[in-house]
C-alpha cells in the first residue's frame, strides 16, 4: 500500500520515479558503464577468463586432498603409490572447475523507493553495472528483485550484448509493497543449487530477518556481497515536532513526537544498522559496502572494483 | 482580586482554544518515513511509562491553561484590595490655567499640566473597574471633558486631548460645577488636579470633604509681570504706564524690565524684588502718536508666559471744544481756551451762538453718523465738516433738552432734567467740598467773590465739588453712563474768578477730563480665553474684517469674517495685542494673562495623601501581582519547554 504522494516532506518526495525512470539510464550512463567495464577487465587480467577456482572438489589437474576410499569411487581415481606405501586405499581429490554466475538481488519494496536521491533508481544503476560487468567478465549475470518472494526476474545473461535488455528491465521495474528476505532467500536457494557471487542490494530495514536469509545463502556456499543502499534523509531526517509518520511500504500510522533527544537516538540506531550489518559480514567474511545515493552509482562500484571485495 | 483592565477576559477564549486544540490533538503534519517499525522501535524505547506520558500531556494542558490564565490576569492588571477599595463616583478637575504651564525642573522639564495627566492616568488605572468617572477641566470657565462614564481609558483619552489654556483658571466654578454633577451618585468624590491654584484647592477641600487636593508640581522659581496698566497724561501728552511684577520665589531678584512701543525701547526698569513680594513702578511713556506697549522680563523661569505684558496707548488727541454763549460773553472764555494749546484742537473748535448750536450739532452728527434721537431740532441748515465736538460748554444758555451722549459744561444756568432753579442766591461763598477730584486738583477757590448764583433743587445724582456756605451746590457734575454734565451755577464772569488762577485751572481740568475719547471697536484689554468681539456693530456690507495678531516673535496677519455685523477671535491663548482695521480706523487690544494669582506659582500642599486616600494601587498591592503573574507564565513557559523536550526521553 503505498501512501498519498501529499503526505510527503517537502524536499522528500517519496514518489519521484516518472521523471527519474526516463532518466534512468542514459547515453552518459552507458559510457560510464563501458569505463567500470574496462576497470573491471584490467582487475581480471592474468586469470582464466570467466573460471573461478570452485570451492568443490571435482575432476581437474589441480589436486586438493586424499580421503579414504568408499565403494562406487572411481578406480582410477585411488593413488596406488600411497596404498603401497601405507596399504590403504586412497583416493585422490582434484578442485573442480565449474562456470562462475553473478546473482544481483535488487530490493525492490517500497521503503527503497525514497528519497532524494532516490535510493531505488540507485540501487538499479548500481545493479545493471555490476550485472554488466558480471556478463562480461564471468560466465553469466542476472538481475533478480525481490520484495516479499523473489521475482522472476531476467535469466542468466551472457555477454555484453544483452545490456539493453537488462536496462529495459531495470527501468521498467516497480517497486512492491513490503519486503520478506528471509523467504526471498528460501526461494533464491530452491531456485539456484550451483554456488555463485551473490549481491544483495537492499536498505535492510528490519535487520532481523534480513539476517536469517543471509544465514540461509551463506549455508550455500555463496560469495555474498551486501550493498546497503542509504540516503541523506534517513542519515539526518528533518523531522521535528508533533508529526504523523506513514510508511513507506505498509501506509500505516502513528502520531510522534520527534524531539532532538529522540533523533539522537533514531541517528544512533540508524547507524546501528550499518555497524550491525558491517559487522556481520566481517564474522562471515562477506563483502559489505554502503551505497550512499548522493554519490554517484559509478563512483561507488569503481570503489567496489578497485578494492577487490567484489572481483577478488 | 480586582482587575483594573477586565477586557483583558475576553482573551480567556484563548483558553478555550488551548482545551480545543489540545482535546482535538492538534493537526499534525504527515510525513512519509521509509520504515515506521524502525521509529517505533525507538518510541517504544521511551515508552515504558505510558501511564506518565499521558499525564504529561494532560499536565502540558493544565500548564498551559495556567501561562494563559496568568497572562490575561496579567493583562488586566489586577490589583489585591482585599475588600478595602469600593466603587466610587470620581469627578476629576483637572487645572489647566497658566500656572499649569510652569515647568518642573525636577521632573525632566515637564510642564504642570503634563504631570497633571500622568496623575489622571495613574488615577484612572489604580482604581477598581466599578468606579464612575467625570472630567472638567478648570480653565476660563469649567468644562465637563468627559461625562459620566464606567470606561476609565475614557478619561484617560479626554485628558490626552486636553490643550494648554495658558490664561486664569477658575478651580472655585469647577468644584462647583463637579459638586452639581456628583449630586445622587454613590460615594461621590472631587479630585483636583491642580498646583493649588493660590491654596485656593486646599481651601475648597478644607470646606467640602468631598473635595480631594491632588498637587502638582514643587517648584515656585517665578517672576511675572502681574499687570500692565496704561493712562493718558493729556496735560502732559504722554502716558504714564503702571507695572506690577510679582516675585514667587523664596529668594530675593534682580532683574530688569524692558518696555517697548511698537518694537521700539522706551525703558528699561531695574527691579529688585524681595521673596513672596510685588514689585510697582510707574513709567512715563513718551509716545504722543500711541502704539502697542509691551513689557518683557529677562529672566528664564519656570513660567514664561508672564514674563511678557501687553497694553495699547491709544492716541493722544486734543480735544474739540464748542463754547455756545452769546458774542458779548464770549471774550473771556474764548481766552483762557485759546492758553491751552495742548489739550484744546483749535482749529476744529468752534465758537458759536445758542441759535446756532442745533444745526451745528446735527452738522457734527451727519447721517453717516446718526445724531441721537433726541438732539435739539433746528430748522437752520446744518453745516458740514464739522468735527464731532468733545466738550461743549454752554454759557447763560442750555438747550432744553440736552444731547443724550457727549460731554458738556454749564454755565450759570441748568439744565431741566438735572434740577430746578428755584431762586437766585446773593453773593455766596464758595467753598470746596474736601473730597479729591480730578476736576479739582491743584484749584483753592477760598475767598472767591461770588455776584449772582442759582438755587437749585437736584433732580439726578450729582457729584457735589463746591457749594455754598448753606450748602446749595453750586459745582457738581452729573456723571451718567453716556453723559458726563459739570454745572456752574453762578456767573462767573460776574465774579472775580477771571482774576484768580482758579478758574483757568478749573477748566483746563474739565477739557483734560471730561474728554472724549474716539470710541475704539475693541476693549482696552483682553484676558487670555477672552473671545473678543465688537463692541458695537460693524458697518454694513463688511465682509471681512483686517486685523493683525502682534506677539514678541511674530505678527500674525488674519482675516476676521464678519457674520451679523460681528467677529468672533478667539485665539488669545498667548499675551500679545490684536489690531483690527474698521472702517479707517484701528483699534488696538491687549491680551494678557490678567491674574496676578497665576503667576505667584508656589505649590499649595496638600493636608494628605490622595493617593492613600483613593486606596490606590501601589507596593505590595500594586505591582506584586502583575509581576508574579508574569513570573509564574514564565515559569510555566520554560517548564513546559522542558517537558516537551523530554517528553520523548527517559
């Protein structure tokens, strides 16, 4: 449910995207795009192209480990110099080699579609940038919004010649009325068993459960990539006073007070937020970068790029 | 308690708006937040005493409801009588004659009258709403400025448009005027405002204890000039000018007065005046053609307005003198008139028979210049450009009727209508009646010889200067409003008057006296307030009327309208001197203070304190409750600061 447009701040529309969705992916953009792309390239330059060492273990000429030997294992997989040697039967174990694909969940409830600039039209720049760089560099990259299930989103994309059909996605994307990452989760994992990059673009509000679905994708063995997506207003709201607060995503009510003391405490939370989430992806050695929306979506991922927590 | 402003009550709808306001949870703005668990969350944190956050807003309500109520409390000035002050009929009388103008130098140079509306104002506010006012302003004569009226601003308006008179007040006729007015109010009170008016107010207060003295005003630092007086010295053709200054102050003055003619000096007077004392001099004014005398002090002090006087030396003329007798009398006469060169307008004097008298009369008296009705009828043609005659001396002869107006002497005879002559008195003495009179002076008839005298029995009252031995009047003059008649009643040509210096000295007192004067348009002087008019009618067809307002600074030209053959000018509020243009001829009139009690400007004190006696507030009563009204509303303003502040907190 989404609140009357009036019911705005002034400075804040919660309903600026008509003019930011024709703009939203220009010729301007495209050529920043190609620039993040060859950044992208020069960082990858001297590996395999699209080849990621995969974290299982299969047929390859790199050897990984021993274990011990079970019915049904391929005999021509057991080292016979160690049975000679210590008369058991080994058998050996090479890392396999497997195609990488880049995951982008985009959140698209209407929380993100705020303010100025908005955070959603950022988020989808950042979005088609790296699924752009992903289908260049990697072996497939799809774009999939989520707000109370996963969507359907766009197939796996391989190479640059699908970026239109990317962009036309993105801009034609609506946001939803409320968010449930934690079933998001449950259905990205039913939907996709082959480990991949994984980058979660949301505000994550309500921490909580946006935690239990990570836990979820980190048990997948995902390379998880988390962008938290903020604006001014929520750093800093100009809000004081004898107010109605609605929400963005369920329209509901309440009657505040917003005193100074009161929005000590809302910055003090709000960057909770952040260092909870922060802290988080350093105990599972997940990537954590925040988009702030008033800086520029290309500037943000060159950061991404170029100190390696996405591509490394 | 009792409020002094209760209009301020009407803003207790303002309270009402608070209880709106507050019971209609004021309209708060919307404002659209990306996620409302997440504020929730925090306002749950601050919470936990619901119960208290619901009293604060009730609390917040009370504790606004009281900032109101003290502040309209506060605006109505309130004031703690505790049943001591009762409602009351108040007449104020406020002085505004010309000592109220005297500044206090004490009091940042206010004038009197200044003060004088502060202490209405102060009276006005410290008293209960229930009371009744009245105003009369003391001038000229009283004046109600405002009726009776429960609105004290009122008063307070009525008393902030009052404009200084600047002339003699009348305080006694004010009081009178109150007492009438307060007649069958409740608790009826007089208050006036005044410097004591020359303790007259303390007197008036003294007899009516209805009558309260509020004083304005301390200093007496005063010196004025209490008359200017002017007379004509015709013998001497010169004007002798009387001055009166009054010394108010209680320390002895040196000063100087300066007497001007037109702009011109003539004198300049030192005076040293002791204090509380009056100062008098008589000056020779030498200024044959006349003009506008004025005198002025050097001296600043508090009161400026009497240190300049004004008065008109009106012209000296000689006068024109008709000796009616028959030719072979006239010889003598027409001698001892011919010696007075000075007083006597020879050319236009006029040596004529009795048969001549009618027409020559009514000559003088041409159309233009109606002769009175009952003048002597003559079939003889009248002569022209006869001048008017100022004295006409009938000898052996009288008319039998005289004119109604002018002056006249007879001799040896008298006329009917003043008395009867019943038979002729042999050879008596003249004697002198003691008593001082003008037309006497410098005259001892003792041992005059007398042939030939008349009895006679007076008809009219008559002022007796000579009689006989038996006491048969033989000099007298019969003074009427328009009429002045000196009688002989002997033969003085038969006496041995002709050789004394007697008789020269008699009637050079008789032409110098018995003068009339050109009749002016306007009075000799004017008290300021006066309206000056007329003092008979305009000549026809007259529009308007030429005039010209004279002050020390400047000379005002004015333009009279004429309306019934009358003016009305009433802008005396200053000493100066008026000059209007009739027909010719100008007429001259001094405006001036007028009173000497004006500017004798010491402050009569008052017995007690009307303050105290009205119950005023002031003090503890006064001023406390406005105050910690105002403290409490602040108080309550910061604290209700606070609590919003920390109504989110823990």
């Amino acid at each position: 449910m989404q609140p009357p447009s009036d019911t705005a701040l002034p400075g804040h529309s919660a309903r600026p995207r008509s003019r930011r969705d024709s703009s939203l992916f220009d010729a301007d953009f495209l050529t920043k795009l190609e620039t993040l792309n060859l950044i992208a390239r020069q960082l990858v330059r001297g590996r395999r192209s699209a080849l990621r060492p995969s974290i299982k273990k299969g047929a390859s000429i790199e050897f990984k480990d021993f274990r011990e030997y079970s019915p049904g294992d391929d005999p021509r997989t057991v080292d016979w110099l160690a049975y000679a040697r210590l008369g058991e039967l080994f058998v050996k174990l090479y890392r396999q080699e497997e195609e990488l694909d880049l995951w982008v969940l985009l959140d698209r409830s209407a929380s993100m579609d705020f303010g100025e600039p908005n955070k959603f039209a950022h988020a989808r720049r950042i979005a088609a940038a790296l699924a752009y760089i992903g289908m260049s560099n990697m072996d497939s990259a799809s774009v999939v919004p989520f707000d109370e299930g996963l969507a359907q989103g766009l197939p796996r994309m391989r190479g640059k010649g699908q970026v239109l059909r990317l962009m036309d996605y993105l801009e034609n994307l609506k946001t939803a009325p409320a968010t449930d990452f934690e079933k998001t989760a449950q259905m990205f994992m039913s939907r996709v068993r082959r480990p991949g990059i994984v980058v979660i673009i949301s505000d994550f509000y309500g921490l909580q459960r946006a935690r239990a679905g990570l836990d979820r994708l980190r048990f997948m063995k995902h390379q998880m990539h988390i962008v938290q997506v903020v604006s001014p207003w929520e750093r800093d709201p100009p809000l004081r006073g004898e107010l109605k607060l609605i929400d963005a995503e369920t329209g509901a009510q309440q009657n505040l007070t917003i005193t100074d003391s009161m929005l000590k405490k809302y910055k003090a939370a709000y960057e909770g937020l952040s260092t909870d989430l922060k802290a988080y992806s350093m105990k599972y050695a997940i990537g954590f970068d925040q988009a702030k929306t008033e800086v520029p979506f290309d500037e943000f991922v060159r950061g991404v790029l170029q100190h390696g927590r996405l591509l490394a | 308690m009792t409020l002094l402003a209760p209009w301020a009550l009407w803003f207790l709808v303002v309270a009402g708006g608070v209880v709106a306001l507050y019971l209609l949870k004021i309209k708060r703005r919307a404002a659209t937040v990306p996620a409302l668990d997440f504020w929730l969350s925090l306002a749950g944190q601050t919470k936990v005493h619901t119960l208290w956050n619901r009293l604060k807003r009730l609390l917040s309500m009370l504790l606004w409801l009281v900032i109101v109520t003290c502040l309209i409390l506060a605006l109505g000035n309130p004031i703690l009588s505790l049943g001591k002050i009762k409602p009351r009929a108040i007449a104020v009388i406020i002085d505004n004659s010309a000592s109220m103008q005297a500044t206090e130098k004490d009091q940042d140079n206010l004038a009197r009258l200044a003060l004088a509306k502060q202490a209405v104002e102060q009276l006005s506010q410290g008293r209960p709403v229930a009371d009744e006012w009245l105003l009369i302003e003391a001038a000229r004569e009283p004046r109600v400025l405002q009726a009776w009226t429960f609105d004290a601003k009122s008063i307070r308006t009525a008393v902030e448009n009052l404009t200084p008179f600047g002339g003699k007040g009348d305080v006694a006729a004010a009081v009178e005027l109150a007492t009438q007015l307060t007649t069958g109010k409740n608790d009826p009170c007089i208050v006036v405002i005044s410097d004591g008016s020359a303790s007259t107010v303390p007197q008036l207060a003294a007899a009516n204890p209805a009558v309260l003295y509020w004083p304005i005003g301390a200093t007496n630092d005063n010196l004025g000039i209490a008359q200017l007086s002017v007379r004509p010295h015709r013998q001497n053709g010169n004007y002798q000018a009387l001055i009166t200054l009054v010394n108010a102050s209680d320390t002895k003055v040196d000063t100087s007065v300066t007497l001007e003619v037109d702009g011109r000096s003539q004198s300049v007077e030192l005076a040293t005046i002791e204090p509380s004392s009056r100062w008098e001099k008589v000056v020779t004014i030498e200024a044959p053609t006349g003009g506008v005398l004025r005198a002025s002090l050097d001296r600043t002090d508090a009161l400026g307005a009497d240190n300049e006087a004004y008065a008109v030396l009106e012209p000296i003329r000689p006068a024109v003198v008709w000796l009616v007798t028959a030719k072979e009398s006239a010889f003598f006469f027409e001698q001892a008139l011919g010696s007075m060169d000075e007083l006597v307008w020879a050319e236009e004097s006029l040596t004529i028979t009795p048969d001549q008298f009618p027409a020559a009369w009514l000559a003088a008296h041409s159309p233009a210049k109606p002769a009175p009705a009952d003048a002597p009828a003559s079939d003889a043609a009248p002569e022209t450009h006869l001048h008017k005659p100022d004295l006409v001396i009938f000898n052996g002869w009288t008319p039998e009727k005289l004119p109604s107006q002018g002056r006249f002497v007879v001799i040896n005879n008298c006329p009917a209508e003043l008395g009867t002559t019943t038979s002729e008195l042999p050879e008596p003495s003249l004697h002198l009646v003691p008593r001082a009179h003008p037309l006497t002076q410098h005259i001892t008839l003792q041992g005059a010889k007398v042939a030939k005298a008349q009895k006679i029995t007076l008809k009219q009252p008559a002022r007796v200067l000579a009689n006989s031995a038996d006491g048969d009047p033989l000099l007298f003059l019969v003074d009427q409003p328009s009429r002045q008649v000196l009688c002989l009643a002997f033969d003085v040509v038969s006496s041995d008057l002709p050789f004394r210096n007697a008789f020269p000295l008699l009637l050079r007192n008789t032409v110098s006296s018995m003068h009339e004067d050109a009749p002016s348009w306007l009075r000799e002087s004017y008290a300021i307030g006066d309206t000056v008019r007329p003092l008979r009618a305009l000549p026809a067809n007259t529009t308007t009327i030429p005039a010209k307002l004279l002050h020390a600074a400047k000379q005002e030209d004015l333009s009279l309208p004429v309306t019934t053959s009358s003016f009305a000018f009433t802008n005396t509020a200053a000493p100066g001197a008026l000059r209007v243009e009739v027909g010719g001829e100008s007429s001259f009139a001094a405006i001036n203070i007028g009173d000497e009690h004006e500017s004798r400007i010491a402050v009569a004190p008052a017995t007690e304190d009307p303050s105290e006696k009205l119950g005023l507030t002031r003090g503890l009563l006064g001023a406390l409750p406005w105050t910690m009204l105002a403290c409490v509303a602040a108080v309550g303003v910061v604290f209700e600061w606070l609590s919003y502040h920390l109504r989110w907190t823990e």
